[in-house]
C-alpha cells in the first residue's frame, strides 16, 4: 500500500564513478557507484502534486564540507542550494518529514563502523535525475 512519497536527485554518471574510485582509494567500501542520491524528500504522506511539478536541469551540484556518521551510515554532507529549495518547497506542498532539520548530504557507506575519514573529495558531485516515486510504508 503506498503511503508516502519519495523524491531524490542522483548523481550523474561521472560524478558517481569519481565519488566512487575516491572513496575506494580512501579506503572506504563504497556499496555501488550507481547509488549515490541525495534525498529531497521522504514523506510519511502522498503527495500527488510533486508528480506534476516539472524541473529543468541546468547544473546542479554540491559541495561536499563534512563527514558524519547517521546512525550506522557515513554521509557526506553537502551544500547544495538545490536541495535545500527543493526541499523547502515540497515541505511547502504538505510533505512531511521526520528530522528536525534537513541535511544535504549523500550517504557514502552502509554499516560503516569507523571513524569519521580525515580527507573530503576535493571536487563537486553533479547531478542529472529527479526521481519522484510513491514510498510504501507498510514494508
């Protein structure tokens, strides 16, 4: 049963196989080069709306600034002023969301355990698709 929606942008192919190598060299283990969004959205309700909206890409990017760990996951957090409208405008259209503030940021390893890397990517990620899709809760 589809609940929520869901809304990310992706990193472009390049970009993720650059941000992918880097961490490999880094010693970080990477799930795969083909997974690193950026989430915009991850509401606990429907909104039908956001299907409509359109969007054009220009050359949207983030600047990676700082390491953290959410739970068992390593981020890299980003400024993105992309995001961070985007973000803000779903929330606008009755998006709901569960943190108290919204962190731009691309999740670089799953079950991470170590420390937090001495050395952030010296270079932008740029993305090129928006993916809006219905998010089931009930899994």
């Amino acid at each position: 049963m589809t609940q929520g929606t869901y809304a990310s942008l992706w990193a472009e192919e390049n970009s993720a196989h650059k941000l992918y190598k880097w961490a490999k060299t880094q010693g970080l283990n990477p799930k795969s080069h083909d997974d690193f969004h950026m989430t915009l959205a991850y509401s606990r309700k429907r909104i039908k709306e956001l299907h409509k909206k359109p969007i054009q890409f220009v050359d949207i990017f983030a600047l990676p600034y700082r390491w953290r760990k959410f739970g068992s996951y390593l981020v890299l957090e980003c400024s993105c002023y992309f995001a961070v409208e985007k973000h803000q405008e779903y929330r606008d259209m009755g998006c709901t969301y569960d943190f108290p503030d919204y962190i731009p940021h691309v999740t670089v390893n799953e079950n991470y355990m170590g420390q937090l890397p001495p050395v952030l990517p010296d270079f932008d990620i740029h993305f090129d698709r928006l993916i809006i899709e219905e998010l089931d809760l009930t899994k």
